[in-house]
C-alpha cells in the first residue's frame, strides 16, 4: 500500500526510489556542487595545502561545496537555505534536509559531538528542528568519498543516514556530455572519441551514366 508523503511519520525517512524519482533534476547540481568543491582545495591552495591538518581540507571543501550549492540553488523555487550555529542547511522540496558532509568508503560520516550532529544522523525529528524550522523532513548528507587514484575527482553520494550506518545512499554521476555541438553543426569531436557514436552513411546517390 502507497503511504501519502504528507503522512510518513518522524520515524519514516522517505525511501530510496521515491528520493531518486523526487530529486532528479537537483542530481547533476548536488554532484557538480561537491565535485567542484573537492576540486578547488588542490586548484586554490595548490602552495599551501599541504601545510593544512586533513580536518582543515575537509572544512576547506565543505565551505566550497556549500557556497556552490547557494550559488546554483539559492534561487530556485524549491529549495531555501538556512544556517544554524554556522552549519548550513538545504530544505529541497519541502520533504529534504541536506547537510554537506564528507563520507569515508563504508559511508559514514564523522559527526560533532553534539545533540543537533546525533539527531540529524538519526534522521529523528528533533527540537531543533521543530516548527518553523524544516519539521517532518528526511535527512540527507551530501558526500563525497576522496579518490586516491585521482584525488580530483571523488565519488559522490547522497545518503540518508540512521542511527548505526544509512538507510540507502546513492552514488552520483557526472553529468552527460551534450552531444548538442554536434547536432548544431559545429565540428565533429575528434578521432579517439568517435567510436562512441553512431554514424549515418549518406544515402548513395543513383547511377545517372546510362
């Protein structure tokens, strides 16, 4: 039986495929957002860096990726932005709470040790957020899980957290490459890319010599 949204309870996040089919258009900026963010501690601090704690980095690209997220959500309809004891939040839709966080490979999130950090990964509706405040929404974190291989270019998942680990979490991609250059007419992409595409032979033209 189909559960209205409007009447899934505080104990109740909102399941994996509904939150997929829900935020669908906010995908590819939830993924770009973190993406980027990551990407600017090694482009704007490339002579520093190294002199920053790993816990410095990680607010380093927490802040990035937040000030991104406003930059390409603040005006949209659907979403509005609320900072609470300098930690930012993103109400999306009305039914999400989105936290920026980075992630370790088992998805976990390093929390503050305080009373706010441990009910939003319980994902339970807590005084803090009561009212006026987002009540009855799903949390999620924003993560991104540091690549060794290539540093700048994490894998990015949206999670929603419980108590001891997540209810589903799911892996964001890139978003895809526009093959709309090529449909305008501009020129073709080169040699080592056009085996990924389809190709039309022209129609042979009849044989007028007789």
């Amino acid at each position: 039986m189909l559960i209205p949204v409007e009447s899934i309870g505080q104990d109740m996040p909102r399941d994996e495929a509904y939150s997929r089919a829900k935020l669908e258009r906010f995908l590819p900026v939830l993924y770009s957002a973190a993406a980027a963010g990551v990407r600017s501690v090694f482009d704007e601090y490339p002579a520093t860096g190294h002199i920053h704690s790993k816990n410095t980095r990680r607010r380093i690209a927490r802040d990035h990726i937040v000030d991104n997220l406003r930059a390409d959500l603040m005006v949209d309809p659907d979403v509005s932005i609320r900072d609470r004891n300098q930690t930012t939040y993103f109400d999306i839709c009305g039914e999400y709470r989105l936290l920026a966080k980075m992630a370790n490979g088992a998805g976990m999130v390093a929390l503050n040790r305080n009373q706010t950090s441990f009910e939003f990964q319980h994902n339970r509706q807590a005084e803090i957020f009561a009212s006026s405040e987002m009540p009855g929404r799903t949390n999620l974190y924003l993560s991104y899980v540091p690549n060794a291989v290539d540093p700048k270019e994490p894998f990015v998942y949206l999670i929603c957290p419980k108590e001891d680990g997540y209810h589903w979490r799911i892996e964001l991609e890139p978003p895809a490459a526009s093959l709309a250059g090529e449909i305008a007419g501009t020129p073709p992409p080169s040699d080592d890319l056009g085996t990924d595409l389809v190709r039309i032979p022209q129609e042979k033209k009849p044989d007028t010599s007789e």
